[in-house]
C-alpha cells in the first residue's frame, strides 16, 4: 500500500528524469567537454544575419575549440564584458567601446568591418524622409510631421546611434517624463521585432542594412525611404555602422581567456576571414551584407602605377630604394575628422614614383591628364598634372589641400553622384561672400555634416586665396597667382612615420599631400595609382 | 506554414534542441520535486511559529517573474559574482538551477495546500492505529495524490514554457544552451514567424504529451 504511494511523488518525476537520463549537456557536446571554450558575446546583427554560422566552424577547425555565441544588445553585451563574462566582444558602438576601453576593460580593440544604416517607414512616407539631405534632416522633418517613429530603446549600437542623430538635430523626443512625445514609441527590443512592430504600426525606424535586407521581404508595408541602395550609396557618412572587436583583458579579470580571445581577433581580421565576411549574403541576399574593414585586409605592401600605355607593380622594398623625400612639420587634418597631430613622414614623392615607370609623362603634351591614387579600400584622391608637374596658384593648391575637392570635385566643377548629397559647381561661379565666409567657418547650411573650417584649420588669407582662385580662376597677375614652390608642395607616397616604418594600421603606404604648413588630404593603403587623359 | 513545420521537424538541430529542454526542465522538476515535496509536507503538517510567514513565501514565490530569478541566478553564477568560480553561466546547469527556483516554491506551496487539504481526522486515526509519525506522513501524501500531481504538472507547465531566466543565464548558444523558448526567440526576432510558430506547435504538443503521461501515472496509482 505505501508502495504503491510513492508512485505519485516520485515516478512521474522519474520519467523525466528517464528523459533526461545522462549527462546535463547534450551528448553531442559532452563527448567534447574537455574541449577550450571561447565566449564571445556580440550583437544581435551578427546572428540573426547568418554571418556567424558561416565563418566561425573554420575558426573552431583551427583552434580546436568550441566558441559560445551569445548574442544580445551591445549595451549587454559591453556589460558582459565588465564584469569578465565574455571573452570577446564584437559589438558595434564605437562610443561605449571607448569608454569601455577607457576603463580598462580590453587589452586590445580593433575594427572588423562595417556596413550602414538605413532610415525605413511607412511606404507612403507622411514626413516626407525621401527628400531629406541628410540622417538629421530626416529625423527632423519626422519630429516636425510628429509621424510615428519606432525606436529600439534597448541601449543597442542601433539605438546608440538614433540618439546621436536626434542628439545632432537637435531634438530629443527619447527624454524621459511627461515630455516625451506620443509619436516615439520607445519598443525595447531587438532589430527584428522593433521592424515588426514599426510596419504593424505605419511607423519610421532606424534599422541597420543588413537586418533590413535579410527581412524586408517580410515587411510589405515598409520601405526604404533614407540611405540609399547600398553602403556605398549612403548619401550620410554618419549612417556608418562600425563593428569592432575588443579583447577582455585577463589581468582585470581572471578567468578569461585572453590568449584564445587574441587568436580568435587575429583569425577574425586575417585577410581569409575577411574576405569571407566581405562575400557573405552575396549568394543568399544578391548583395554583400558586410564591408570588410580590418588593417590587415586594407594593407597592401604594393602599389600598381600604370601609365602611358606601361604598368609596373612597385613592391614596398622597390619603393623604400627610390630616392626619399622628408615631410615634417605638417599638420595633419582631416576633412571629416579634425586634427590628428603633426608627424614627419618620409617616403617617395609622386613625381619621382611616376618619372621613374613614364619619363615622359613630365613633359608639356601631357599636362591635361588626371592621375588618381586609389587606395585598397576603393578611396580615390586625384591630382591634376599641373600639380605634380607644373605649378598652381596659391588658391587652386590651397583648394585641394583643404580637401574642398572631396566633395566639389577636382576643379570645382561640382558633383552629383548617384544617391550622394550633390555639391555645387564653385569654379567661376558667384557666391555672395559672407554667407559663403559663414557657411564655411561654422559648418552649417550646405556645409552641415563638414568640420567648421575655423581660423586656425584656414586662415583669413588662405580662405581669400581660394575665393579668388574660384571667382577668377583664369586671371594673372593678381596675388592669387602666386606659385606655391616645389618644397612646400609635396604629394609623397609614404612609408614612415617619425622614423618609423608604418604597420597595416597606420595604412603601410599612405598618400600625404603637404602644403605649406597643411597636409590636409591623405589616403591610407595606397594600392594603384592611375593615370588618364 | 505546414512548410515551416515540415523545415523545423526535418531539423536535425531540433531534435537537439527537445532533448535540451527536457533534461534542463526534467532535471530542475525531479530537483524541485526532491525538495519542495518535503517542504511542503512538512509545513502543511507541522504546526510552528512563524508558518503564516512561510506560507506568505512560499505564494510570494510562485509570483516570482522568471526574468527576476534569472537576474538573480546570472548575478550569482558571474566571474565576479559569489560562485562565478563554478564557471556555471551560460551552461545547462545555470539554466537547471534557475529553473529549479522557479519551480520550487510552485511544487512546495501547492503541496501544502494539498496536504492542508486532507482531512486531519485520517492523520489522528493512523496514528491511533499505531503508525509512526513517517508512516502517517507517507499516508497523508498519498490521500494528497491529486494535488501533489498538480503541483508538479504546475511546476512543469511553468518552466518548460519559461523564456526570461533561461535566456539570461543560458544564453541562447546554439547547439549549448539553446532551448525551445529560446530558439522561439530567436526566430521571432528574425522575422521568422512561420519557423516560430512550427516551434511553439512542438513544444506544445510536447508538453501536451508529458502532461497525459503524467495523468496516466496518477491514474495507476490510483
């Protein structure tokens, strides 16, 4: 009688546990328990995109360990690293990255690759986003049209960067309070529910490329309305989405496994790796969800010239033989990122590189060709011949070397590539002065997304200088047409830095461009270097 | 749909993935059966100070939020948490530990509700008939069969359904830690609702099958 009692308790229990006979990790997974495991904690993107399940079973044939992928937003995920839950990271938020860093968290943090952001809403777009000229302005006019707008709110990279944006245009529906406004609807999930929610709901988001593609399939009431048809496409460089992986530090927190961490940084950034991401989803999706970013997949210890019907492939030592020119004191500033210090940089000038494949190429005939300089990452810069081999005027070299020709073209013709915010013809044109004068010094108007040009980035004269040259580019004898003289004008192609010789992360072979006390225009692996006519 | 279904049972993962979910769920009910039977016994029969106080727990911890658990679990199990050195996180055995706290309090109250339940009269006359205090016990338990059978068939319900404290301390690993709720997710997030659905199908008929396996056992007690 009391035998048969215990059957209630305990035997339903015991089929479980029949169920559930063996060990608690699956057999597949037991036979292996001896094996190195790695953590590695990263963002939903990753996954739910497929990439990781195509690229880490050569990692895990390599090392002859298992990798745990645990993925959840980049804020959980940067939490799971400080408190020494994770291995690696691969995350993709460059600010909490920083501070992460900052507190000394990582021993080593490197970018992987990068894709874009797109602006998505309702395929009738009320807000009117298509015409919008950039992230901010499109996030305004949704402020403005108080359309609804569906954001991740889960401290995510996605929503990391919403805040920035809204942060730039200068409204921030996301505060907290009776001020928040009834068209953010602040979700708290992931990419893939946040879209759901936002085609149910007739609402804008913010969505990162690849997730949109992978699911727009499945969100007919959706489209793309800001960002372009690709990456490359993306009228707003600030849409650009950077993934980096950092590796814990094993000091800070013991338990980690720091060497297994490094191993895997370097196979994910070794050019094999990269390749395979830059390839992903071309099959599946028609299109590569992912740009390779890593040093070592840019670097390149060669550089193809090709010129009057020759070409020659230089390789780094080739170079470093060729007679070497020293460019110090120069500022170097950037367009779009500021001041990044001054160095001495010692290399091999264009003119000498290009002389010694073409000597013809110096002479007079040949002074209507273009020569670009392409870098491995698909950047181009172009020189006009006069300003390798002939002389400028003072205003035409100082426009290239603040890098007004990014965007407005060489010789200011203006540019309106496709999907790209078009910039104006400058070249002989008539500009009011002030407005210009005001634009250009504050970094507003046209000019909004571009660093100020402040005094100490362009002085008062050097602004003058190209002014002049743009409103009267053909007359002489006027101060304008004063020649910048050869050693103060110098295109190298350089391989030091201070002295040393620079590694893939510096860019190996990178163009400078000197003037005067300038070098504002530089491009970092140098792969080809191309002359037409 | 049907094609979704089809996919997710021609699945060789899946079936990794069921098994997962029943040795965590199974191994968290036979751990929180072990204990909470005990318990709750011992509280429904045993006359002490400060039981309305127990009581008051143990129905407070059949509220507990899932997710709340897990917190507490991941919190634990950390490197730099008080038993980080286990290296548990993230590995079945977090996720049957968390899974086991849910599902005490639910087998414990419910079997003191049920043992409360049965007449004292039955107690007084054991013991009368000069059963020990063990025997008298095991008889109550046995009377109590229908309600400990729904404390456990609760307990169940409320884990293998579970997503919050699994999710959090199991971390969703493929082929690892990945569970039905987890890889239901997964897809959802992914904007698979076909392949979500196929999943949520499985595991319903799954527990529907455990559930009447269950019923049968308490019918041949019987």
């Amino acid at each position: 009688m009391m035998r048969t009692g215990t059957v209630v308790a305990c035997s339903a229990a015991a089929v479980l546990v029949a169920v559930a006979a063996g060990p608690i990790e699956p057999g597949r997974v037991a036979a292996s328990s001896q094996q190195k495991v790695l953590r590695l904690a990263t963002t939903t993107s990753t996954v739910d995109t497929g990439l990781l399940a195509d690229i880490l079973p050569d990692f895990q044939a390599r090392c002859g360990c298992r990798v745990d992928v645990v993925a959840v937003g980049t804020g959980q995920a940067i939490e799971l690293g400080k408190r020494g839950d994770a291995d690696v990271l691969l995350v993709h938020s460059p600010e909490q990255e920083a501070a992460f860093m900052k507190e000394g968290h990582g021993i080593r943090r490197d970018d992987v690759m990068y894709n874009d952001f797109v602006i998505v809403g309702p395929t009738g777009d009320p807000a009117g986003v298509a015409k919008a000229s950039s992230a901010r302005d499109a996030f305004r006019s949704i402020a403005r049209a108080a359309a609804a707008f569906a954001s991740r709110g889960d401290r995510s990279g996605t929503h990391t960067k919403e805040r920035a944006i809204w942060k730039s245009a200068g409204i921030d529906p996301a505060e907290e309070g009776p001020q928040r406004p009834s068209w953010y609807l602040s979700v708290g999930q992931g990419m893939g529910e946040t879209l759901a929610f936002a085609n149910e709901k007739q609402a804008y988001a913010l969505a990162d490329r690849a997730t949109w593609t992978s699911m727009q399939g499945r969100l007919p009431s959706l489209r793309r309305l800001f960002g372009g048809g690709s990456g490359d496409e993306n009228p707003d460089r600030d849409l650009r989405n950077q993934y980096s992986v950092i590796v814990i530090d094993q000091a800070r927190h013991p338990g980690v496994k720091a060497a297994l961490g490094l191993q895997f940084a370097d196979w994910l950034l070794s050019k094999p790796t990269q390749a395979r991401i830059a390839a992903f989803g071309r099959d599946s999706a028609g299109r590569s969800l992912f740009y390779a970013d890593s040093d070592e997949y840019k670097a390149t210890d060669r550089v193809r010239v090709e010129s009057g019907g020759r070409s020659r492939t230089f390789t780094l030592g080739e170079i470093a033989k060729l007679r070497s020119t020293t460019l110090s004191g120069v500022e170097y500033i950037g367009v779009k990122k500021g001041r990044l210090g001054r160095h001495a940089w010692t290399g091999v000038s264009l003119t000498d590189l290009l002389l010694a494949l073409d000597p013809g190429i110096a002479s007079k005939s040949r002074s209507t060709s273009t020569i670009e300089v392409v870098s491995s990452d698909g950047w181009t810069a172009s020189f006009t011949w006069h300003e390798l081999f002939g002389s400028v005027s003072r205003g035409e070299g100082l426009y290239r070397a603040k890098g007004c020709n990014e965007c407005h073209g060489l010789k200011a013709e203006g540019t309106r590539p496709e999907g790209k915010r078009p910039a104006p013809k400058l070249l002989g044109e008539t500009y009011p002065v002030g407005d210009t004068t005001a634009m250009i010094r504050s970094g507003t108007a046209q000019h909004e997304g571009i660093t100020a040009y402040t005094a100490d980035r362009l002085s008062d004269a050097d602004l003058a200088a190209i002014l002049g040259w743009l409103a009267r580019p053909n007359q002489a004898g006027t101060d304008d047409v004063f020649v910048v003289p050869p050693p103060r004008r110098i295109a190298m192609l350089a391989y030091e830095r201070d002295g040393r010789p620079m590694t893939g992360r510096d860019g190996l072979i990178q163009l400078v461009v000197g003037f005067d006390e300038f070098a504002s225009r530089y491009s970092h692996w140098v792969s080809e270097i191309r002359v037409r006519y | 749909m049907i094609d979704d279904s089809l996919r997710a049972l021609g699945d060789p993962a899946l079936l990794n993935i069921v098994f997962l979910t029943f040795r965590v769920t199974g191994l968290a009910l036979v751990i929180a059966t072990a204990i909470g039977v005990p318990v709750g016994a011992a509280v429904g029969l045993a006359r002490f100070p400060g039981k309305r106080l127990v009581t008051l727990i143990l129905y407070t911890g059949m509220g507990l939020p899932p997710v709340v658990v897990g917190l507490w679990v991941y919190m634990l199990l950390s490197r730099s948490g008080a038993l980080g050195s286990l290296a548990w996180l993230f590995t079945p055995a977090a996720m049957v530990l968390a899974q086991t706290i849910i599902a005490f309090p639910l087998v414990a109250a419910l079997t003191m509700s049920a043992v409360e339940g049965v007449d004292p009269e039955l107690r007084l006359q054991v013991r009368a008939l000069g059963a020990t205090r063990r025997q008298s016990s095991w008889i109550v338990l046995r009377e109590a069969r229908i309600g400990l059978t729904a404390a456990i068939v609760a307990a169940f319900g409320g884990i293998i359904s579970e997503v919050g404290a699994v999710m959090l301390v199991g971390g969703n690993i493929e082929g690892h830690t990945r569970v039905l709720t987890t890889a239901i997710v997964l897809s959802t997030r992914q904007g698979d609702f076909g392949l979500a659905m196929a999943l949520g199908t499985v595991l319903l008929l799954l527990a529907l099958g455990a559930n009447a396996f269950l019923l049968q056992l308490q019918g041949r007690a019987r």
